[in-house]
C-alpha cells in the first residue's frame, strides 16, 4: 500500500466518524452484539482485562513482538501480560509461537530473551573479562539472572570472536591467555624457590589461586620438566608437592640412619613429611631389613640378641631383652626380634620362654627354684591324706572326672567336626558337698556361697572341678602361699629386679607346678591308704546314676506292658535293682553317724530297718522307712524314691544326656562282649536278646533267661525276620534241651546242629540291622 492510499483511506475514516448515523447503539448493545458473534464463531477475538477493548489473535502477536523489541529483546511473561492488558492464558500460546516461529527467541523461566540480548550479554561479559582476566559463571548467572547451563550453552558460542577467553579446566569460569600465563608464572616461580614440601592448598591460599586451576599447573610443570619434584598423591589439592632436593635429603637422612645405629622409626620418619614409611625405605635402601609394627632394623641388630640368650642358657639364668637391645624399641618390638632369634635358634624355644614384660628365663633357672619348696610340699600331701582322708577324695574323684571329661569332649568334637557339625561342650556332673555328699538349702534360695557363678550358666561339674582346685590351693597354701613365694623371691634377687611384675609372675608360674606335685603326691598317698577307708562318693556316684537312669528303665519296662510275665518282670527289677539302690541311699545317711556298712548290697528289709532305727534326723527316718516298704508298681517305687533323696537332702542333679549316651554306649559294649565269650548256647541267646533290645528301644534292662520269651515277643516286630528265626531256633533249642536231657539219640546230629546255629547267631546278631523303631 503507498502512501497516497492510506491518505485516502484516513479521509475516508475521518469523514465516517465525523458524519452521524441514523441509529446508534449503546454500549451495551454492542458488546451483546460482540459476543453473539463469538458464540457463533462469526469473528474470533480476545478480551483485555477490562473487556474495553478486542484483539485479533493476529493483533496480539505483533504486539508481543514489539514489546519483545522495546524491551530490548528480555522481557517476563507477567510483565508482558501487564503491559499488553490480556490474560496469562492468551499471552502463554502466543509466546510459544513464537518461539516455534523464530530459532532466535528462547523461554528462560518464565521470561522471554532474544537473540540480540545474548549477544549484549557476551559483549558485557567480555569487557569484565578482560578487566578481571578470570570471570566465574556464577557470577554471570548472578549478575544476569539466569541459569548456568542456558549461560554455558549461549555464551560458548562466541568464545573466540565476541568474548576473547576459555574455559577453564573445571568448566566454572572464563579466563584469558594472558591471566593464564600470570599463574603459571606464579606457581612456577614459588616451586622453583621452595626446598621443603608445601601443600598445594597451602600454596593455593597464598598466591590466590583456584584449587582446580593449582592442580592443573602444577601437574604440567612437573609434566613438561620445567619444576623438579613430585606430587604424593597425584592430581588432588590435599597433594603435598615434595622438591626432588628434598627427596634427595629424605634418602640421605634414612641411609645414615640405619647404616649409623641400624634402626629407623617410623616417628622420625614423618618428621621428614614421608607418608608411607614402609614403600618409602624399600625403595630407597637396597639393604635387606627386618619390619617391625613402627620401626624397623639391620640383620645385625640380630645377632647380639642370639648371643645374649645362649650365654642365658648356659648360665641357666634369666635375662632382660631390652638391656641388649636400642632404647628406641617398645617392648612389642623387642618381642617381635625375640621371635626373629627364636625362628633362627629353634634351641631357643626349648630352654628359655616368655616371664614378663621383655625377660626370659631357662627352664633350669625355674627348676631350680621349685626344688626349693619341694619338701614342704611333699610333707603337706601326706599329713593331708593322713587328716582329710574325704576331702582328698573328693578332690582326686574331681580332678579325675574333670579328665574324662575333657577326653570325651575332645573325641566328641572330632566327631562332629568330621560330620560337619558343631555341638555344645558337654559336661559330667559330680556329687560333692558335705562329708563328700552335696546337700541342699531351701528349694528357690540361692546359696550366694556356694554359687556364684549361676548368672554365667554353670554346669555342676564345673562348679566340682571349681571347688576341688579352690580346696587343693587352701590345703596347699596352709603350708606355702604365692604371697610367701614373691617375699622369697624379693629377697634372692632385691638388687637384679628388671621390672615390678618379676617376683609375682615367676611366682605364678613355680606355683603351678608345685600344685602339681602336691596333687600327685596326694594321689600316690591315698592310693598307699585307700584299702583301709571305704568311699562314700562311690555310692553316691552309682546313687545319682540309678536316680537319673529311672526314666530310662520305666521306658525299657513299659516295652514288656502287652507281655504275659509283665508284673513278673517288673517285680525282678523292684527286687533287684531298686533294692540295692535303697541299700545304698541308707548306707549314704549312716555314713554321717559314722555307722555305714562296707558292703550295703546285701542287707535285707529287716536289716534295713534295724539300721534305720539308728537315725537321729525323724524326718529322715520317716522318708527311708516309707522306701523300705513293698512296692505294687515301678511308678509308685520312682515317685517314692525321688521323695526320699529329697527329704534326706541327698542331691541328685540334672540329667546330662552326653553322659546318658556314653552309658547306653557302655551297656552295648558290655553286651557285646557277653555274645562274643558265650560259651552256651543259652547264655548267647540271653546276652543276643539284651543287646538287641538296647539297640532297638535305647534302654538297657537286666533279666534272667526265664524272661527270654518275653523279649522276643516284643523283639519281633523290630529285628529282621532271618535274626529273629535264628533267635526262635535257639530258644526252641535250650527249651528242648532242658526237657530231654537224658535222652541221647541223634546226639551227635544235634550237637553238630547246635554248634552251627551257634556260630549263625553270633554272626548275624553283629551284621542285620535292627528295623527302625517307629514313633508312637
């Protein structure tokens, strides 16, 4: 359109608006008139904020472009808005339009830039540049308000022709050639002068140089040559720069040490600012050295030890390490070059060991020392046996005791460790308390003297073995206390003691021996005096075996409850078995009126109760007289009996299931050897019922050859059919023996039958299993 048009035009609109219609139209007419052409979708128009004035979506992108241009290509979304009078939610829409019209607008939270104000920017940013020499992006981006990869991004753009710089190594800043150069002349220039380590960041705090770009320079100086020396951990700020003057210094100052007084502290080393000691002096010394925990020596360092402890042998003395050894070592290095002559000398080992601290001494200067004592001690183990005959046992039965127990521990653990097992110590338990019987307080009350060890779980054997070591020491130490050892000992060597701990730890190790003695000696002497006394602990070691095995033989008896002789059975074991358990547990309280009988199995209800008149205790009394009463059934008998051991305070402890096993394993042994020296046939077949009920019911029982019957009645459905036809034949055999012994026809034929099946029974008894026992 020219200009000659659009004059026209004007006219033309002056002239409409100066004439005056012949209808006119309120303003709200108009605006009913406006939007009905909307709804109708006849025009499409945007309202401004004060629905005054229409726009044309056309319109209102020219307008926002010329805003854009006014303010000089940044302008906010919000400011727009305010300016052009439209809402957010017309503006927005038109904005992205333009952004995909144009590849020189961009939308930066929530803010609209031009292309030609991020070149401002750049044109800006490069005169700080080159004022400063270094301009960080955080900077810009505080400066311009915006983010740092949208910074980034635009202004790498013009590195090179509008800004004159680059980036630095950590891509945080902008820096110029010739502040570069500045730096690298500072550093180079404080590396050359120092003759001493410094720390990068030391060295970066001082010439005001960024840790990164002191990093970077450094590391190309020494790259290309130019500075002399060494980082100690590469390319990281904590890297403290060593001078190779200095490194050269270190070498000197680690070969004169070592080739002066043959030993180097790690401590001295650190004052020569080495980091790691031990890489440092194999790579600097070529010599052959010995390591220690915080130092280390010259092979001559040990040599003069090796001499010192061969004279100490031959002398049969003692000797103090650390006087023949630099004061510079600790006492955990003095022992470590003890160990170093020991690998060198094996004799060593054998004649000296370890007393305190650093001093050694031979094996003959300790004996020598106990045979001071031995004649107190030997004195004292027979004056003991002599006045505390119980006592002596107990602590013999103990110690004996406390040895299988460790033995079957032992084997037990190769056993399991062999299965791939790992299982719980078990431990025996003993009788003890007084007059070599353990008597109980008050049921729930802690005896807090006798047992102070219950919050540890101890086991009663432990407590025994705890009590019998405590009761050897009290004997022993009437006549030679460790306190008496030490005052001798003080007084032999007052002017040659090496350290405070000397005196009490020879003490300690001549006393253990001496217990020693004291206790073999008391062995050999009770031994010597054992026939005249008889033993308590005995009965009350079988007393607490048959209580504890009670379960066990009403488990073996109530196999015979189906069988016809059941009651005749259990009338066998009440007469037997149980008798001599009641014998023995009166014998136990006679023993404390001095009126037990060396032989109780024997006594007879009659006798029992004439002896039980000698009791003072009524409770007692009462309680055994109950026991000596005839039982209808093995039940009422345990009941009974449990009852008894408790009121007469006789303790029978815990079932230990270690021990239950190793006594089911004695009874099968014992078995076994009964069928291995049968020499009857009856005899095999009793002994063969007996073992095979023991394997397959795991509880021993002892009946007589009447009762074999019954066995194999109740064997029958457990043990394999040919074992049990073997066991029919044998038992029709001896049944068929018994009747006709007077009649020897076919005496030959049979004899040799018989030696036959004997030979089968013997064989198949060890080699067919038993059937699994099925669990009820």
């Amino acid at each position: 359109m020219s200009w000659a048009e659009a004059y026209d035009l004007a006219l033309q609109l002056q002239e409409v608006q100066s004439s005056s219609g012949d209808v006119r139209l309120s303003d709200r007419n108009c605006v009913e008139l406006v939007s009905y052409l909307i709804k109708k979708e006849m025009v499409h128009l945007i309202f401004t904020h004060d629905g005054r004035e229409y726009l044309t979506h056309k319109q209102l992108y020219i307008e926002v472009e010329q805003e854009l241009e006014f303010a000089k290509g940044r302008i906010g979304l919000i400011d727009l808005c305010d300016t052009l009078n439209v809402s957010v939610e017309h503006v927005e829409p038109v904005v992205k339009e333009l952004i995909r019209d144009s590849s020189t607008v961009y939308m930066v939270n929530s803010e609209i830039i031009q292309l030609s104000y991020i070149e401002s920017m750049a044109i800006e940013v490069n005169l700080k540049l080159q004022e400063s020499g270094v301009l960080a992006f955080g900077e810009i981006c505080s400066k311009y308000d915006l983010p740092v990869a949208f910074v980034h991004e635009h202004l790498s753009k013009y590195l090179g022709s509008l800004i004159h710089g680059f980036y630095t190594q950590d891509k945080l800043s902008l820096m110029t050639e010739t502040h570069k150069a500045s730096q690298v002349g500072k550093v180079r220039g404080a590396l050359v002068a120092t003759t001493k380590p410094i720390s990068l960041k030391t060295l970066s705090s001082i010439i005001k140089i960024p840790d990164p770009m002191m990093v970077t320079i450094v590391c190309d100086l020494i790259k290309d040559g130019i500075v002399d020396g060494c980082l100690d951990r590469g390319s990281d700020i904590n890297s403290v720069f060593i001078p190779k003057i200095f490194q050269q210094h270190q070498i000197d100052s680690v070969t004169k040490n070592l080739e002066t007084t043959g030993i180097l502290t790690f401590n001295q080393l650190a004052k020569l600012a080495i980091a790691d000691p031990k890489g440092f002096i194999e790579k600097s010394y070529q010599r052959k050295l010995i390591f220690l925990p915080d130092c280390c020596v010259t092979e001559q360092m040990i040599s003069e030890p090796i001499a010192a402890l061969e004279q100490c042998i031959c002398d049969s003395s003692w000797l103090d390490l650390g006087s023949v050894m630099p004061s510079l070592l600790t006492n955990e290095n003095i022992m470590k070059i003890y160990d170093k002559c020991v690998e060198r000398n094996s004799d060593i080992s054998k004649e000296l060991f370890v007393l305190c601290d650093t001093v050694v001494v031979s094996k003959k200067f300790v004996l020598g020392l106990e045979k001071l004592f031995h004649g107190k001690v030997k004195e004292k183990a027979v004056k003991d046996v002599r006045e505390n005959f119980l006592m002596v046992e107990k602590i013999l039965s103990s110690a004996a005791e406390t040895a299988n127990t460790a033995a079957n521990s032992k084997k037990e653990e190769r056993k399991q460790k062999a299965m791939g097992k790992k299982g719980p110590t078990g431990k025996a338990m003993s009788v003890g308390g007084r007059g070599g019987r353990e008597a109980k307080t008050k049921k729930a009350v802690k005896n807090k003297f006798r047992d102070r060890h219950d919050d540890n779980d101890q086991s009663d054997s432990d407590q025994e073995v705890h009590e019998s070591k405590s009761l050897s020491d009290k004997f022993l130490g009437e006549v030679l206390k460790l306190a008496d050892i030490e005052n001798l000992l003080g007084d032999k060597f007052a002017d040659e003691i090496p350290c405070d701990s000397f005196c009490p730890s020879l003490a300690e190790m001549i006393f253990v021996p001496l217990r020693k003695l004291y206790e073999e000696k008391l062995k050999v002497e009770f031994e010597r005096n054992q026939v005249k006394t008889v033993s308590v602990t005995d009965m009350q070691n079988s007393l607490k075996e048959f209580a504890l095995g009670l379960p066990i033989l009403e488990k073996a008896l109530n196999e015979f409850k189906e069988t016809a002789n059941y009651s005749q059975i259990e009338q066998h074991v009440l007469k037997n078995e149980c008798s001599a358990a009641i014998s023995t547990l009166i014998n136990i309280i006679l023993d404390e009126y001095n009126c037990s009988l060396s032989n109780p199995t024997d006594l007879t209800p009659e006798k029992r109760l004439k002896l039980i008149s000698n009791i003072r205790n009524e409770a007692h009394k009462n309680s055994l007289t109950g026991l000596c009463r005839k039982f209808e059934s093995f039940e009422s008998f345990s009941e009974s009996f449990l009852k008894s051991c408790e009121d007469c305070d006789v303790y029978i402890g815990k079932a230990d299931k270690k021990k239950e096993k190793a006594n089911l394993s004695e009874c099968l042994k014992k078995f076994e050897n009964d069928i291995a020296n049968a020499t009857t046939l009856s005899d095999l077949l009793l002994s063969c019922c007996l073992y095979l009920f023991l394997k397959t019911f795991k509880a021993p029982i002892t009946l007589p050859g009447k009762f074999v019957a019954n066995c194999l009645e109740v064997l029958k459905p457990k043990v394999d059919e040919k074992l049990f036809e073997l066991l029919s034949d044998a038992q029709k055999y001896v049944q068929a023996d018994l009747k006709s012994k007077d009649d020897d026809t076919n005496e030959k034929d049979s004899a040799e039958w018989k030696n036959e099946l004997f030979d089968k029974l013997k064989t198949q008894v060890f080699a067919t299993p038993t059937a699994p026992q099925t669990n009820n």
